[in-house]
C-alpha cells in the first residue's frame, strides 16, 4: 500500500513517514501544496490512501482532496490542528473519509488507515480492464485490444498475458512463470515452448518485436512488464 502524506512540517513528515514505512506502508512525500498537486497528477493511480495536512504555506488540504476525488475514488483522511465542527464537517462534505486532530499517537493513525483501507476494500468493484501501455485487457469477456485494435490470442497466450498485467513492473523468473501456466488448457508447457510464447506475444503486442517495451527481458533474472 502507498500512501501519499502530505504534511509542512518536517518534524511530523518525518516520524510520521519512517513509522508507516515500518508498518509495512510505502510512502510519497510532499511539503507543499505545489508538489502534492505535482504528485496527484503524476503519480495518482499509484496511491491508495493520502494523509493531507489541512493547513499549507500555500494552499489548502481542503483543495488536494477535491482534486484527488475528482480523479479517483481513493480514501482522504485529514490531519488537522483544528477540532472544531465547522472543519470536521466541511472536510467530510469535501468527500473525506476521516480526521485526526493533532498531536495524536501513531497508533490511533494506523487503526484509522487500515479501517479505511478495510472498508474501500468490501465496496470495491472488481478490475475488469487492465493495461499495460497501449494494451488493454478486458476480463470479463476475455478481450484484447491495442490502440483500439482487438488482437486475437490463443488461451494460452492469454494466461500469459494477464500474469504479466497482474505483476506490473516486478520480475518474474521463467521457474514463475511456467509454475503459473503449465496446465492451462492441459497443455503441458516447458522451457523452451514458454520461450515462443513470449515471442509470439510481442510479435502481436509490441510496436517493435525486437526491442520490446511492454515485456522486457531482464537478463539472468526473467521478464518484467511495465516500470
């Protein structure tokens, strides 16, 4: 889980950065109203959860939640110095998911996050399309298209495909890679059929087969799709 946190002092980003990254939580800092709203655009469909200061040197908390809800329903949760009706309620109406108020023990922060995180979680709608790059993956009717084009591919194929668009920029060795797919279709698959099944894959998906950017090769490792 990445959490965006959004906090001007530095103090707090700190402690409040390095006891989430101990709890197992990755994080993206920002100081700034400027570079929190840099971060949301660039880097939105990589956060699960943001921690948004109310109180900027140059803009509002208040602001960074509308813009992330106008993009994506991810949870908000408010840090704020102030415990008044007037803020709770307006931060809420903004489409905030919760508040803390400051100081508050890192504990009570975690609960929070990970009661949050629970709840999108049950009323989250499964993923139909996946993309990788151009390539767009329907699973629900079990189509491919790229740039608007459907590509036809063998069920096989397919499988292979969606392992790769389910592990999005992390390496995975061809003793995975084969663990996953071997029985498909009951179709037994070894070394060197997985070897033309990649190439046949980029063959379809790649703008260029022989230098491929959707599925790379990382030598002596595997293959890794995406960054």
């Amino acid at each position: 889980m990445n959490i965006l946190v959004v906090e001007d002092d530095r103090t707090i980003a700190s402690g409040l950065t390095y006891s989430l990254e101990q709890e197992g939580f990755t994080t993206v800092l920002c100081h700034t109203a400027k570079d929190a709203t840099a971060a949301i655009e660039g880097q939105l469909s990589a956060i699960d959860l943001c921690l948004f200061d109310l109180s900027l040197p140059d803009g509002s908390g208040y602001d960074l939640c509308a813009l992330v809800k106008k993009k994506s329903d991810i949870p908000v949760i408010f840090l704020t110095a102030f415990d008044d009706e007037v803020n709770v309620v307006m931060g809420l109406d903004m489409g905030a998911d919760d508040y803390i108020t400051k100081p508050f023990r890192v504990r009570e922060l975690l609960s929070r996050i990970n009661s949050v995180l629970r709840r999108y979680q049950r009323n989250a709608q499964p993923k139909t399309i996946v993309e990788l790059g151009d390539v767009h993956i329907n699973t629900s009717d079990g189509k491919v298209h790229k740039a608007g084009n459907e590509v036809l591919l063998t069920a096989l194929e397919y499988r292979l495909l969606l392992i790769f668009a389910n592990h999005l920029g992390q390496v995975l060795t061809r003793a995975q890679l084969l663990d996953r797919i071997w029985d498909v279709g009951g179709d037994f698959v070894n070394d060197n059929t997985l070897t033309v099944y990649i190439k046949r894959l980029r063959e379809k998906l790649e703008d260029d087969p022989a230098s491929p950017e959707l599925i790379k090769t990382v030598r002596g490792m595997g293959y890794k799709a995406g960054e």
